[in-house]
C-alpha cells in the first residue's frame, strides 16, 4: 500500500511540474515582457503578449529600460523573411509616449511611440513623425 501512494505521489508531483509557462503581468507597469506582432489597424501595430519570441516581430521590454526588438535581419521584406535580435532602450515620455532607440540592419533608429493597453494582452503601437 506504501508503495501505491508513493507512486500516486510522484505521478502527481510529474504532471503538475508540467505545466504551461505562466505570464506574469506587472500592473504597475504593462509594457513590460514579451510581445508578438498580431495585426494592423487605424495606423496601430497591435501586438498580443507572449512568453517567448516567434518568428515574427517582436518586442521584450525589460525593467531598467533595456529591449530587444525582433525584426528583419536585411532591407529585404519580401518573404521569406529572415528575422534577427536588436538591443535597444526604452524610456517613458509620458503617461502614454515612449523612447526606443534600437539597433537594425543598417544602423540604429530613435522613434517615439504613442502605446495604449485595450487590456493587458493588448498593446497598441502608434509610431509617431521624426522630431
């Protein structure tokens, strides 16, 4: 009977170790972590969270104000499309605005961007004009 219930033990400590990576959403700060490029609509990039990159855009804002943007790896956007890993940083403007300067393929680029949050799975990219 020892031997049922240690099995039955292990059996349960297995499955419930194999769960799905969770997203853990700072509400004090929604931009934070992974987010998968989903569609576009009036003039917004619409992104959804994620807990990992595809292959696709992407975007991990991490606290301190480091980034990493997932894009085309060549001036080329017609598929198939490589894609490669860029450093950059972000910093907020204001309640809504945001600094990133990244890298890409042919440099570094500085665009301010208007986010908003339809709800915390969401983001909502507007790209602003060059200053």
């Amino acid at each position: 009977m020892k031997k049922i219930f240690l099995q039955l033990a292990v059996i349960i400590i297995l499955v419930s170790s194999c769960s799905k990576d969770r997203i853990i959403v700072d509400p004090d700060n929604p931009l934070l972590g992974t987010w998968i490029y989903d569609s576009y609509s009036d003039n917004a990039m619409i992104f959804t969270r994620s807990s990992s990159f595809t292959d696709s855009h992407c975007y991990r804002f991490n606290d301190g104000g480091t980034m990493v943007e997932r894009k085309n790896a060549g001036w080329c956007g017609t598929p198939p499309i490589t894609y490669a890993d860029y450093e950059g940083e972000w910093s907020i403007i204001s309640d809504t605005l945001i600094r990133v300067t990244v890298g890409y393929w042919g440099g570094v680029s500085a665009n301010s961007i208007d986010i908003k949050f339809p709800d915390l799975n969401t983001l909502e990219m507007y790209y602003l004009p060059a200053d």
